[in-house]
C-alpha cells in the first residue's frame, strides 16, 4: 500500500478499461492511483474482481499455428478455458516471424502475444510415436481439441474427428480451414490472403474500377474474423453436448467467412446476371453523401448520409453551398464541388459543422489514431496483461453474466515448452517420464507435422 509500481497486478483482478498506463500507485481498497499523465487523461481508476469465465472447467488442446486458430484458443482462454498449446521443435513459427516479433523482447512478439495469452505450451514431436500418444492422451480427457494443420496430415496421425471420438466421443474437435473439406482445393494450403481476400471477391471488389489496382490486404483480417467464427462453432458444440452428451467437428472455412461477409455484392450479382455490382471510383460515388473526403489537413471524414434525400440539403447548409445549384448536378459534379469546398478547412472544422446540423460522419483513422480513441477503450477494446509492453485487443462481443472483466486477457503468452512436464504429469505420466520427453523433444527438427 503507498508503493509505487511499473504495473500494478493483483492476483484476479484487472482494470475496468484499458489506459496507456505507465505508473500506477496503490491507494488501498482495490484502486489505484494513476500518477504519470504524459500518455492518459483518467487519474483513477477501480479495479474490480475478474468474475467466473463462461469457458470455466472447459480443457482446450491447440495444434495450431499463426493466427485464426490460436486466435480462438485465445479467446478461449480469456473466458476461462484452460488452453494447452502444443507446438512442434523450434515452436510455432509465428513467435520468431521477423514481422512480428518486438527486437529485444523475449514474449514473442506483439502478434504472438495477441493470439497465445493465458495458455499453457508444451512441445511435442508427434512423429515420435511416444510424443503422438501423449498427445493423444492428452486429447482423451479435453473438451475440445482445435488445429489448422490440414485434414489430411491429421487423418495421417490419427487426429481427425473420426479417429479422435472413438475414444473420446464428448470430444469437439474445431477445425480451421482455408478451403473446407470438399471440394478440387480441399486439400490445399492456404492463407486468408488467398483464401478469405482472393478467392471471395474481396480483393476484385477493392478496384476503383475494372481496370484499376486491387488493393493490398491487411494482415490478418480474414484470420481473426474467422476465429470468432469458430469460437462460436464451438460454443453452440458445448451447447448441444449439454442435450446430447456426444462431441462433434465444427469446421470454419477461411473461404466462406469472406463469402459471407460478401454476401451484399454478391447477392445483388445474383439477382442480376450479367450486371456487375456498383464499383465507381470515388470520384463518382452512387451517394455524395455517403462518400469521403479529404480535408485541408490531409485527414479523411466518411460520411454516412445513406439517405440522399434526408441529408443532400444538410451537406450543402455545412458546405455553405447554395441547395439549389448543387441538386440539378450530376453524382461526378457534385463530389468535384465538394471536394474543393472540403479541401479549404481542416477536419475539426468540418465536424464541429457536421456535428451543429445533426449529420451523421466517421472520421477515417490511423492504426495510431485507433489506440488513443476514447470510444474506443471506452468499450473495453484494449487490455494491459503483465508480462507484455503494449496494449491486447479483447474479444469484440463481450457477455454481461459471469461479471466485469471476466472475459479479459490477464495472461502472458508461454514460453515455448514451459508447461510440458507439468501437462504430461497432470495426465498421468510420471516426473521421469515427463521429463524424457520434454528432453527428446526440445532436440530441433523440422515443423512439418503441424504445417502439413
């Protein structure tokens, strides 16, 4: 009480949002007083008990790599699942990815961490025979065991569904996979780049027009989108085990996550054969007010009048354009006019106008901009996690029953193989036993059987 601390922690507990905190003082009673103000606005803050997690109980075996399914084990893990990670020699390749990894940090990275906190890791070499049944073994007694390794490597080592629920037929198996499980490139590798962003549409859609560049795709996008849809897989698996007593394969395809998020253009292509689907350039948008322009301070204001009829004289009132030239234009001649009219002030200008006259707008912000956003830590978007420099993105549904904080990262990412002897005991190896083969399988080989 009274000292002052680079983090503050408490065993179970963890602050009600997320502040780019840097020193933190304890004033007794569960608060904490914030006394470095370079890089917050809030001087205080509760800390309030973490609740019971809904996934409280559940045991997760994780044979995955990269991003969409320990995205979801993640998740898993901040609900309160108890989520072993099983990595190969040399560990998942995401913790040493040159893009990732933090130089002179030893938790793996910030990608690492945002997708691995709050598990446990043990290595494995699953082509070693004793390894695969310890894996096995393992599996016997989870909830649910979750990969993206490729349907046919784990058919291959007797870790598809199939094989798995003959011994465990409570067991739901949550596979991630890029092209499904049918099909002439259901055996294929596959990224969200190519799976979710490519083969959906997505990518084409980005032209300004037919002839025009398709856009550069954001890192990761289709992946974590595609690991709340798993979580929720697996969620309604729990649910219907409740009444069937009986596991079951939940499979998410990075495919038909970026259909479905789609499905406006793609429908409306449907529903009109041979017609494409709008696609003009900025410069020519269906709805002037629905459109973005960049202002005199190069920042970009997305409007949402979506309703040209509730909102075209409202834009020229903050425009100070007359209503009366603007409406006889045409959609390309009245953006050039709001383009240069937009172009004369900075965006505080224009959305302390927009804010007077009631019309709807976003501005367009950096990756930056996003981590400083009251609305956005307001929302309990971002969560502080002992053990790693930067802010983690919480899940984005978050559920009012087990309590504040409940479902919040409060764990680091392991260090790989940490956990393994402690697993292996915990299923009923001995301390000997346990230790042979974390030994055997801290040796390097290749990371075949988890890329496969």
């Amino acid at each position: 009480v009274g000292g002052v601390f680079r983090h503050l922690v408490l065993p179970g507990y963890a602050t009600t949002k997320m502040q780019t905190v840097e020193i933190w003082q304890s004033t007794g009673d569960g608060q904490a007083q914030l006394i470095n103000m370079d890089r917050v606005s809030v001087l205080s803050q509760h800390l309030q008990p973490r609740g019971r997690g809904v996934l409280d109980g559940v045991k997760v075996v994780e044979l995955a790599t990269i991003i969409a399914a320990p995205a979801c084990a993640a998740l898993m893990a901040d609900m309160g699942a108890d989520v072993v990670k099983v990595e190969g020699p040399g560990g998942d390749p995401w913790r040493s990815d040159r893009a990732a990894k933090t130089p002179g940090t030893d938790y793996g990275g910030p990608h690492f961490a945002q997708d691995n906190r709050g598990k446990r890791s043990i290595v494995l070499d699953i082509k070693q025979a004793e390894h695969l049944r310890a894996l096995k073994r393992l599996i016997a007694q989870a909830d649910v065991f979750i990969s993206n390794v490729r349907a046919h490597s784990l058919k291959k080592y007797g870790l598809d569904y199939a094989s798995l629920s003959k011994e465990n037929p409570r067991l739901i198996v949550a596979l991630n996979t890029a092209w499904g499980l049918a099909g002439p490139k259901a055996q294929d590798a596959g990224y969200d780049v190519g799976a979710f962003w490519a083969a959906s549409g997505v990518q084409d859609f980005t032209k300004p027009t037919d002839d025009g560049h398709v856009g550069q795709f954001p890192p990761g996008v289709g992946d974590h989108l595609t690991a709340h849809q798993i979580l929720a897989g697996v969620g309604l698996a729990l649910f219907d085990r409740q009444k069937t007593g009986k596991g079951q394969l939940v499979e998410a395809a990075l495919l038909r996550s970026g259909v479905f998020g789609m499905a406006y253009p793609i429908m409306n292509t449907a529903t009109n054969p041979g017609e494409k689907f709008i696609r003009e350039p900025r410069t020519e948008h269906y709805r002037p007010t629905f459109n973005v322009y960049k202002c005199q301070d190069g920042t970009w204001l997305q409007l949402l009048g979506l309703d040209l009829g509730r909102w075209d004289r409202k834009l020229c009132d903050v425009l100070e354009l007359p209503y009366d030239d603007i409406h006889p234009l045409d959609n390309k001649q009245r953006i050039a006019v709001f383009d240069r009219v937009f172009a004369t002030r900075p965006a505080a200008a224009w959305e302390s106008r927009l804010n007077a006259v009631g019309m709807w707008y976003q501005r367009a912000l950096r990756c930056d901009e996003v981590l400083r956003s009251e609305q956005v830590n307001a929302i309990g978007t971002f969560a502080t996690v002992p053990g790693v420099p930067h802010p983690l993105i919480t899940s984005p549904v978050q559920l009012s029953g087990a309590g504040t904080n409940a479902h919040r990262p409060v764990a680091p990412p392991p260090a790989c193989g940490a956990h393994t002897v402690e697993v292996l005991k915990s299923i009923g190896y001995s301390a000997d036993a346990a230790a042979a083969i974390d030994k055997s399988a801290k040796k390097w080989s290749r990371h075949t059987a988890l890329s496969d």
